[in-house]
C-alpha cells in the first residue's frame, strides 16, 4: 500500500484541514505542492484530480477524492489511528453541523474578509473587515452554544470539527480584531488554546 497523495498548498485552510487529520491519525503523506493562484495558472493535469480546480484533492491506491469534509472523513475511517469521528448519531450529527456552519459562515468572514483583506490588502476596505467581524462574532456565539461540556467541541473527543474549526481560527488569530473577538469567547479560546500546542497544528504550520 503507497502513502497517500494530497495536493495542494500550505497557505490553505482546507488543504491545512486534511493535513491536520493525516497528522492526526499518525500517516505518513506526500503533500505536492499546488499554488491555484500562480500566474502561469492551473495545471492541465491538476484538473483530473479536481475537475474545478480547487485545492485539496487526495489519492490514495489510486483512489481520488476531492473536497475536505470527504477527505478528513475518508482517512479517519480508512486508516488505523484514533478515532476523529464520534459513533453515537447525534454526537455525529452535531460534529457535521458544526463543519457545515464553519464552512457557510465561518471561512469567509473569518479568513478572507478579516484575515487577509488586513494582512494583505495595501489599503484594507475598513467596512469589509467590520462586516467580516460582526459575522465572525455570531458564528462564535453559534460555536459557543454547540460546544457540548469538555476539553472539544464535541466533549472529551478531539473530533473533525476541531480541526475544522482550528483551521480556521488558526488565520483569524494573526490579526489582532480576531484575537480580540475570540478573546470574547472563553470555551472557544480555550480549545483554541489546547489545539494549538498539538503537534498536528506545529506541523502545517505555513512558513513564513
């Protein structure tokens, strides 16, 4: 059995996500690099693992998938190592409510219109940020409200939606309107801050 493949980029969020889970789970992986925004484009080749040319896509024995939710899920389930996904249907239920309202409403108001309009517009639009935080705080309220009583999301269990959230929370803290926001949310900066020391986060770290 060949290691498995993922292609993408550091600088991602999502690609961060399924490294996080492979690191995880303790597998031994191939990232190739891909940049989507390099200027010479994306590679022709590229688009048989990712028809719309979007990063991450996965390999594994031949197997390709694409999206990051499929592909945390698929090395959780096909690969020994501690589980990242609850067993009990509500519990399971709650951990994909949590990734699907991060992705909706957490990415882009999170790492786009806080995160990177500061860090790498040369003149920030100031009410894109505003909005951006406003957006952020209610998906921390609704983060805050879901988090069941333990040291994760989903209680004694590190699970996807920690990593999800970690992921995200990860680019959001490099400013500092995402550091003061979470500072806000006690249970949040807390998972936020246990997370953060694992090695999983140390080692998709992008350099600068």
């Amino acid at each position: 059995m060949t290691k498995p493949i993922l292609y993408g980029a550091d600088y991602s969020v999502y690609v961060r996500i399924a490294r996080m889970a492979l690191e995880e789970k303790g597998i031994d992986y191939e990232l190739v690099p891909l940049d989507i925004f390099a200027s010479e484009g994306i590679p022709a080749w590229y688009l048989e693992h990712h028809p719309f040319g979007r990063i991450p896509a996965f390999e594994h024995d031949g197997f390709r998938l694409f999206e990051t939710s499929v592909i945390a899920r698929y090395v959780d389930e096909a690969f020994d190592g501690p589980a990242l996904q609850p067993t009990d249907p509500r519990s399971r239920a709650r951990m994909n409510q949590i990734i699907g309202m991060l992705d909706a409403y957490g990415y882009r108001s999170m790492v786009w219109d806080v995160a990177v309009e500061r860090l790498e517009k040369a003149e920030p639009d100031e009410s894109l940020i505003a909005s951006g935080l406003r957006q952020a705080e209610t998906v921390l309220k609704v983060l805050t409200s879901l988090k069941a009583q333990g040291p994760w999301l989903l209680g004694d269990q590190l699970t996807l939606a920690d990593l999800h959230a970690a992921a995200m929370i990860g680019y959001f803290v490099k400013v500092s309107e995402g550091r003061e926001l979470l500072a806000q949310f006690a249970e949040i900066q807390a998972g936020w801050n246990r997370i953060a020391v694992r090695k999983a986060i140390e080692t998709t770290q992008k350099a600068d």
